[in-house]
C-alpha cells in the first residue's frame, strides 16, 4: 500500500482528471466515486489531497462514512506545521471537537441579528410614531454591542487554530471592519443613552444618528460576506 506525505497526498485534489484522495488517522481514502466530492471539495469548504481528521471529528457525520470507499495507501507522520498549542487547550479540543469549527460560527449570529433590529425597529419607529419601537431598536443596539467583542473574540481564536493565523486577504477585511463596527455601534449607543431625544424632536443630528445606524448593518454585512467565502469559497 502506498505510502503519502502532505506533499504527495496534494497531488490528489480532482483537478485536470487526478483521483480525489483524503486522509484520516493515517489512512489515505480514494472518494473519486462520491458524488459529494466531484469538484474534489466537499460541501464547497473541505478541500481533497489534505488529512481532514480534524475536520471530520468536528463534522455531523462520523468517518464511518469513508469506509464505503477504498483505502488506496497511508499518511506518514510528519513534522505539524500547526503552532504548539497549551495541553490543556489540545486535550479540550479533543474531548470536544465541536469547539475547533462551532464557536465563531455560532456566536457571531447574535450581532447580526441585534444590530439588523436595532436598524429596523428605528424606521418602524420613524413609520409608526411608536416610541416602544425606539426604545426595543436601543435595547437591541445594546446587545449587538455586547455580543460583537465576542465575535471578534471566537474570530481570532478559529483563525489561530484552523488557518494558522496566516494574513489571509478576507480576514484582514473582517477585522478592520469588525473593530469598525464595534467602535461605530458603541458610538451609536453612548449617543442614543445621552440623547434619548435625538429620534423624537427630528433634527439635522438626527440624521447623522440615522447615517450611522444604517451603516452597522452594512459593516455587518461585509463582514458576514467575506466569513462566508472562507466558509463555502466561491467556485470559479
């Protein structure tokens, strides 16, 4: 049986015709005949010619799934080039996988949804006349800027851990707006708690308070648009 290094199982990646080869616990899998990996990535974010145990331990399916598909060699072991990482925390994320791909993902949804609200509830308010709606939009401003330095936390910890915190083009973009967006959606707050006015008696400030409630969500989505790349990578 074939034996692979990180250099040779590359060459397997289902470009110009090659076989589609993945790894897991040092055995390397041909998958050329699943459907699921005819554009040699799975799910448009797991990439072939590269060991995906981690991957697989964090995904909903288990590895029993490679067993339908021939074992075509094995992965020698080789030098990690991941970063040393504390005992503590590898023991952590071996006892519980679902934390090497789950936490980003699941905390920066609180953000976007807190401060797309705070944006709509404003204009129900303006349409309407309804001061609730003015005070849930502040309540709500209030949680996207309590659950953003969190996003911006679990984001730093996922790009450490599974990209090696190399200066990746769309990860650049997604801190220097994130720091943005917090620092705008703070300014919005602190704004709106010393004036709580500024929507009722409708003034030129008023706009710019508007101006810069509006942009959050474009932060946001910038943000989210660019996540979303690294997530499920556009194919050409």
């Amino acid at each position: 049986m074939r034996e692979f290094d990180g250099d040779s199982l590359k060459e397997f990646d289902g470009k110009d015709g090659k076989p589609v080869y993945v790894a897991h616990q040092g055995k390397v899998y041909d998958v050329s005949a699943s459907r699921l990996w005819k554009t040699g990535t799975h799910m448009k974010r797991h990439p072939s010619g590269k060991d995906l145990t981690s991957d697989i331990s964090a995904a909903p399916h288990g590895a029993e799934v490679l067993l339908r598909y021939p074992q075509v060699g094995v992965l020698k072991e080789g030098k990690s080039p991941e970063r040393a990482m504390p005992a503590r925390l590898e023991n952590l994320l071996k006892k519980y996988p679902i934390l090497r791909r789950h936490p980003h993902p699941m905390v920066v949804h609180f953000p976007i949804v807190f401060i797309f609200s705070a944006l709509l509830f404003n204009f129900l308010y303006l349409l309407s006349g309804h001061r609730p709606f003015e005070v849930t939009a502040l309540h709500c401003l209030g949680g996207g800027v309590l659950f953003t330095p969190l996003g911006i936390v679990t984001g730093f910890f996922t790009w450490w851990l599974n990209y090696l915190a190399k200066p990746i083009r769309g990860v650049k973009i997604k801190i220097s707006c994130s720091l943005i967006l917090l620092a705008a959606a703070l300014s919005a707050l602190i704004w709106r708690l010393v004036s709580p006015e500024v929507l009722v008696s409708f003034h030129g400030s008023s706009l710019i308070y508007l101006a810069l409630i509006f942009s959050l969500p474009v932060l946001v989505t910038i943000i989210g648009w660019y996540g979303a790349k690294m997530t499920f990578p556009i194919e050409e």
